[in-house]
C-alpha cells in the first residue's frame, strides 16, 4: 500500500462565540485544525490532525503542504519498516528545519501528518492505534524513536529494557483497561469567561456523573480567581480533587506568590505557571511550591521531546503533559513516554481542543499496558465539547475513558462536518 | 506618518549551487528571505526582512500576511511611544501565539516586521539604527523591551540603573567606534563543501586582508574534521584565533567526546554543540570543554529571550550569539543584550545569510557605546557573500565593521535583485 495522495484543509469551530475554551491567556479561541488526508492505493485513507485555536491555521496548512515531497510516494510498509528514520527526515528537512527546528508551525505540521499514518498503520493492522502500540514488542516500538539529542537522558538500548521487564504482564493489564477503562480529569466546569451560576451548576453535573478530579483556569486578577475557586472547592467539597491552570500567564516570581495564595483551596497541581520555555523557570517554582503539596504540571506547549528531557532532569515537573500534536506525533510521544518513566513521573496528557481526547486516549492507554504499569495517579483531560463532529468520539462513564474499538487513530471527523466548517467557505463561516 | 501597507515578499538565492554556506546539518542552503516593505503616508519606506534557506519560506510569507491587521493603520508615533506594548501585541495574539509561542515561523515573522519598524524608526529620524539607539536614554530603551518571563534575571529598573551608569562616557566610545570600527571575525574559509585547496587558499586571502579569527565547519566524520582544521591552522598559525561550529550535530556525550578530541587545534569556542533547546545539555559540555581552554557558544537558533535567560542562568554560553531576526527583532535583541551584560558574557552576533551582516553590525556597535561599554572579547561575524543585493552593504576594513552611515537599518535589497530574486517567478528561477 503506497501514500497516493495528501489532502490538507483548514477546519475552524466558531468556539469563542460561547466562551468555551477560554482561559487566561487565549480569550476568545476558535478550536480549529490543520486537517490531513492521505490517500493510497489500498482502499483506506490516513486521517490526522493538528490542533490550532484560529487565525493562522491556514499557515500550518502552507507547512503541511511543504512536507508533501517526504510522504507522497512512501509506501506504508517501508515507513513501518523503519519509522524513525521517516521521522527524522521530516523533522530534520534541510531547509525546512532553519524554520524550527523541531517547533512551532512545522512541528505541528510534522505531527498532522505523521499522526495520520499511524491511523493508516493501525486500520491497515485493523486494531486501534493503543493495541497496535500494545502489540509490538520492545525493539519494534523503539525503533519508531528518534533518540536525537536524548541519549544523555535514555538510550535505545535502556528503552528496550524497561519496556520488556513489562512485556510479560501486558494481556493482564489489557484486561483490566479492557474491564474498568482509564480514569480522567474535567476541565469543563471552569473556564475563564462563565458565570458563577455556570460554573456551580456544572460542577453539581459533573458530580453527579461521577467526576471526582476538577481543573479551573486561574491567572485573572487575583481576587477573581480566589472567587472562582472558592465557588469550585464548596461545590466539589473536600475530598474531590481540584487543579489549577494559569496559561502561562505568569513571571516566576508572580507564580510562586500567586500559587502560595490559592493554597488554601488545595490544588493538587498548578499547571503551566510561567513560560513553555522555561525549564529552570518551571523547577524553581516547583521547589516553592512542593513544600505546600501542590505540584506542577505542564507540557501542552512544550516544544519537543528536549524540553521534556530537561523539565524531568530539572526535577521541574510533577506531572508530564504531554500533547499529541504539539510534539511530533505518536512517535516524539513515544520518546517522553519512556522518558517520564524512566524518571519517575506520571504522565497526564493535554487534551480538549478539537480531537486531542480522541488522540491522547490511545497514548495513556499503551502506556498503561507497556510502559508504566499503573494508572495511578494518571489521568487524561476530558472536555466536553466538538466530539459529535467525530466519527468514533471518546465514550466516557463515570469519569474514566473507555478503550476505543475501531481500527485507527479516532480522529477522522464526519464528512458533514469538515464540509462545513471549513474555512473560510464552509457554512458555519460563511 | 501612519503605516498604510504592507508588502511581503519571498526572495531566493541559489547559493546551494557553490555549496557557499554548506554545513554538518544544511548541507544546501539556498540563503533566502521573507522580505517586508511598510509603506506609509509620510513618503519613507520601512524595510526588513527575515532570514530563512529556501523551502518553506512561502510559510513565513503567509505568517507575515497573518500579523498584518496588528500593523497596518498604525502611526509611527504610536508604535515609537509604547514600542513595548506594540511588541507585545504582535508576540501574543491570542490565537497565533497558539502557533508558538514565541518561536518558530510566527516569531521570524514578527522579526521581519519589527525590523522594518526601526528601519522606518531610524529613516525618519535620520540616523542608522545603531545610532538612534545610542542617542535614546536609559528609559527610552527599557520602554522598548517586553520583560515577560524574564524578570527572575532582570528587571526595568535594573535595566535602566545599569545603562544610566555607562550613559555619561557614550560619546567617547561613540567616537572610538567612528575612528577604529568593531572587530570581527572569518566564517568565508571553512564552508563544509570546500575543497582542501579552496580553503587553504581562501585562508591565505584572509590573512593577507586583516583577517585574525576564523570559524570553520565541524560535525562531518571525525577524520574529515580534524583534517579541515589541521588545514586551517596550519595556514593561519598558533597565533591567530581558530572557533568551531557543529551546528547542533551532536548529542551531549558525543559533543564533550568529539570537542575533547579536537582541542590539539585549540579551538577558542565550539558552537552549537547540539540542540539550541538544550539548556542544560549546553551547562553539560561547557563544564566539560572550558578546562581545556574552550569556551561554549550558542544563539543562532534560540528562540526567544527565555532561552537566553536559561542558558545564562545555567552557565551554560560563554558567547551569546544573538540573531536579528530569530529574536523578536531590535526589541528582544535588546533584552538579551541587557541579561548578556548582567551575566557578563560577550555578545558575539550571528550574521551571515543574506543581511544578516547588515543588521546585526547595528546591534554590536549600540552594545559597545550603551551597554557592555568594551569590543573586548567580541566580534562580529562575518560572510562574504550576497552583499553586492544591498543598497548600503557593509563596509569591512581589515577585520573591522565600519559603522555605517545612511539613516535606517542597512537591510534595503536592491529593487533589481528584488525582482530577480522573487520566488518562483523570478529570472534567477526561471
């Protein structure tokens, strides 16, 4: 089976105009897509995505297009046969790469479109992209990895011995996911621009749907968010679990101070306080803030696989956030998977956004199987919105993700909905 | 005078043909440029332009194109009174920032604008840029630097008491600088793809002009690396200074390995060791190679101040490589020269590309007379090719950058070469 064809469209959800999504740094985001297609001569196609939030998904949709030459023509079996070496050579183009490297619009664009074989790869096996993972063996998940620039963190060799001291217990705990499915957060009951009638009432639903771990957007004005959070706290009560995310709203020291002062309400963790970029950032808020029992948390803007290797060897995070689309797909995922485990952190994917429950389901779920062992203190972010656009949404009871059935990566949105969201000619824009 | 257009232009140079520029990891460049021309109501034109090498500058054109309602109906007075904000503004759009932050396509873009904003800045006060921001004041400048992230290394206030302690002795440097120019260095002898026989010759050239410090081109196979340098020194002698640059092709372990191997040539830096997100893997080589006598430099591919802040923080660069328009422009460029003072550690620009001379001449020499107050210990980089396309190329006098002397920024590229040059379309692409 050979990749004939590569199809990109500009997909935008109208989402700011409900305030769902907002936060303190992004007000007003229109959930949207760089959507890829890849067509082949085997009767199946390929679907990925990347996520953006508006204005300027038609330029991930330029990069997506600038990477054509290095897919079209492949076929699948020679990518599969050495992945990372696919990998590798769309992330490290020789003229394309002085426009990253290995970040922001090209990086994204890497992902769409290596995400979008992995779907071809797992319908073409015919299972679900978390079996599919689940099913290879320690020296063909490895050989998916680009180990650039890791080596002094992990090499191939340790990978493959970490990942076969748990080969032999897979089936047991594919039988558990299997039975009682993969727990998760909620991150709808507080966002930025509702009301505080909402966000109780949302609160009060969640509950009753079994929900036990809260997320709530801080970085307003500080009086604000002490207001929001104490609305959350009296309605989940003591014994749920609260989170904060502040959106990389603060300097350091504006974060150790303000995340001190929201104490009081308990977070378990504050999520990306400061800058992205900042690794030395991110631990020296840490160590302030550990001493009070929140940890920290983040990722879904973290460049690439080297930033994750230096917050775990800065000790600067508590739990690893890692982002389906924002790292280079499900191989780069790969990497920090094992990277994480390797230093001892539990991974909690980014999600929400338009697919990235879809995608990061299958992530957490072989991580369970293969890698880490435990859901224990693991948890997935859950959204509740743009999933009746998806073909095979997450199905969600009582608060955890149950496995995904269908063959391929579950991001393929219906055909009704890409005609009319897509940008700027579709329906829902016209 | 108000900005009432904005041009944006794709320029090719078909360097990979000589393999000028070649190197372990862009072994053909085509040094290109998205190019920017505000036009306004007040009869001046703003140019600027960012630097990329071929593919995919068609998606820093289409990234310029999004920025353009930040910029266009704006008054130069405007932007000159609260440069900070306007900054700002460009960097955080609240749904491009998505496509960063800060990084990447989006943030070259914002370069490409901001320059041609100090292009029409300096035009319409009559002064080079260097010699604008030499005449502003301390509090003039700070006004120009968006702090975000990197108030744990530097504050405003701090910022202004330390340029207000060199502001009384500016004229003197001011005057040393228009009698001696800045000093620089070689990067023309040691390109990848050169033959023994040109590189030896070109050596020889470049003493015979004044040359005293040579960059060559490491990260090939061992054997070709220490064959190039042995070349190199030989024609140049233990006397005159020697730097290496892998651009970013080694691991950590391999970098100390290859660097330690190489130190027979007593190279006085070795640059872009690995990754330029590697903070903490930079912090690792420089601990190793600096008791042999070799210092770390790094910055051509850093992303924003917030790397720069780390890896002065971490003790990781002993020359700080800023680059024109990978920075967020003159504004950012300014932070990093500020946090590169404090930690007291030269900066020592990128240049070469197409222009980049041209900019980063103005950043050195304002460095000089307002803030680091010595050429001790710095250098310029220079390139000799692709300077005959500028209306105001830079002017080299044995080793030394002559300050130049036209109102703007130097960056104008012939309207001739525009048009040959003009990707696809252009004569030299037809």
């Amino acid at each position: 089976m050979t990749i004939r064809g590569l199809e990109v469209i500009d997909l935008r959800f109208p989402t700011s105009r409900t305030h769902a999504g907002s936060d303190a740094v992004h007000p007003d985001p229109d959930y949207s897509a760089a959507y890829v297609i890849l067509s082949t001569d085997g009767g199946i196609e390929g679907h990925g995505l990347t996520f953006t939030i508006g204005r300027g998904t038609e330029i991930v949709v330029a990069a997506v297009e600038a990477l054509r030459h290095l897919v079209v023509g492949m076929s699948l079996a020679e990518i599969a046969a050495d992945f990372r070496s696919f990998w590798h050579q769309l992330a490290s183009d020789s003229q394309l790469r002085w426009l990253g490297p290995e970040k922001g619009v090209i990086h994204l664009a890497l992902a769409a479109i290596v995400n979008a074989v992995w779907d071809l790869w797992a319908k073409s096996a015919r299972k679900p992209v978390w079996k599919l993972l689940a099913d290879m063996t320690p020296q063909q998940l490895v050989s998916c990895v680009d180990f650039s620039y890791i080596t002094d963190a992990i090499t191939p060799e340790e990978a493959i011995e970490m990942l076969a001291r748990r080969a032999g217990t897979k089936a047991d705990r594919e039988a558990e996911l299997l039975r009682i499915g993969y727990p998760a957060y909620n991150t709808s009951v507080g966002w930025m621009g509702y009301s505080d009638e909402t966000i109780a009432a949302l609160c009060r639903m969640a509950i009753a749907d079994g929900w036990t771990h809260f997320k709530v957007k801080v970085g307003g004005r500080p009086e604000d968010d002490r207001h929001r959070l104490s609305i959350v706290r009296q309605a989940i009560g003591p014994a749920r679990t609260l989170m904060i995310d502040a959106n990389q709203k603060w300097d350091v020291a504006e974060a150790i101070n303000r995340v001190t002062e929201l104490a009081q309400f308990q977070p378990w963790w504050i999520e990306e306080p400061t800058s992205p970029d900042d690794v030395l950032g991110h631990a020296a808020i840490a160590n302030a803030v550990r001493p009070l029992g929140i940890g920290v948390a983040t990722g879904e803007h973290c460049a690439n696989r080297i930033v994750f290797k230096q917050l775990l060897q800065a000790h600067a995070i508590d739990f690893c956030q890692i982002d389906s689309c924002r790292l280079g797909g499900v191989n780069e995922n790969l990497a920090v998977i094992l990277m994480a485990d390797k230093f001892g952190v539990p991974v909690c994917p980014h999600a929400g956004g338009v697919g990235l429950c879809e995608y990061v389901q299958h992530l957490s779920m072989f991580d369970f199987i293969a890698v880490s062992g435990t859901m224990d203190g693991r948890l997935i972010e859950f959204v509740d919105h743009l999933h009746e656009h998806f073909e095979e949404p997450v199905v969600i009871r009582r608060g955890r993700y149950l496995p995904p059935e269908q063959p391929g990566y579950s991001i393929t949105i219906r055909e009704a909905s890409r005609m009319k969201h897509r940008y700027p000619d579709g329906e829902a824009w016209a």
